[in-house]
C-alpha cells in the first residue's frame, strides 16, 4: 500500500478564502504534508491532468474551471492515504456529501467541488509526479 495521495485544493476554495480552513482540516485528520504549492494551471497542464475525463461532457467546463484561478497541489501522507482521503472529503456532487467532510462544508457544485483526491495507489503516484520532482518531497 501507498501511505501518500495528491490534494488539489481546487479554485473555487482558493478564491473563496478557504485555504487555510482546509488545510487545518486536513492536518487535524492526521495527515502530513509532504510538498505544496500555490499555482494557477494553464490549459495545457488542466487538459492533460483531467485527461481520463476528455471523453465527458463536463471535460471542457472543467478544464476553464481549474485554469479560472490558483489551485494548491500538495503530496499528503498517512496511512492508508488514498481512502482516508476519500472519506474526509467526501462525495464528488456536496449535496451528497457527509456530514463533517470538507466537501459539504466548503464544495459549491459537484463541479467547483473545492478538493481533489486522487482515486487510487496507482494514480497517487502518477498525480503526485504530475506537480512535484521527488526532490521538492519531504521524506
Ligand atoms: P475530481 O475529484 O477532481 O475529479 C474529476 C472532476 O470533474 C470532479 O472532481 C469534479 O470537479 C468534476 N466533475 C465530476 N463529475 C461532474 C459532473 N457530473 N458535472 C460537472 N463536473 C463534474
């Protein structure tokens, strides 16, 4: 197992003035952050890390959406990361998120959803290799 998952706190939440707030939750989940970094994408980078979803109608409405502001990739770590992620976040669409998870509490839509976590080890990897060189990781 894979004890780390990549965090974007997403547009939406940035602008919204909710960084902080996130970032306190997800450090009092138990979770360490291992990089981070505030950027704003450029098309090229959205298109390219969303590109698993080129298919759906939603791909180019999220595309604008994640290039619309600064985002905040970070490389978390804890055991078990991906899932326990998953479940402090919440449901992609907030109205069917839980009680307490970051999305009811911070997501706008199921689009400007304030978080992404990545789905799996596998991803987590790959997403992590997306934003940061292993040098810019804390060991
Ligand atoms: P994320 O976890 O980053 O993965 C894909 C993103 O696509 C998702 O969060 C949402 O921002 C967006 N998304 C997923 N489903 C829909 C949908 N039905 N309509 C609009 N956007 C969506």
């Amino acid at each position: 197992m894979n004890n780390k998952t990549l965090a974007i706190i997403k547009p939406d939440a940035v602008g919204n003035g909710f960084t902080g707030k996130i970032m306190d939750r997800i450090i009092s989940s138990g979770f360490s952050i291992k990089a981070a970094r505030l950027l704003h994408l450029s098309r090229e980078q959205a298109e390219r890390f969303y590109e698993v979803h080129k298919e759906r109608p939603f791909y180019q409405d999220l595309v604008d959406f994640m290039t619309s502001g600064p985002c905040m990739p970070m490389a978390l770590e804890k055991e078990n990361a991906v899932a326990e992620f998953r479940q402090l976040i919440g449901a992609t669409n907030p109205v069917e998120a839980a009680e307490g998870t970051i999305r009811k509490d911070f997501a706008e839509s199921v689009q400007n959803n304030a978080v992404h976590g990545s789905d799996s080890d596998k991803n987590s990897e790959k997403e992590i290799a997306f934003f940061f060189s292993s040098n810019e990781i804390l060991n």
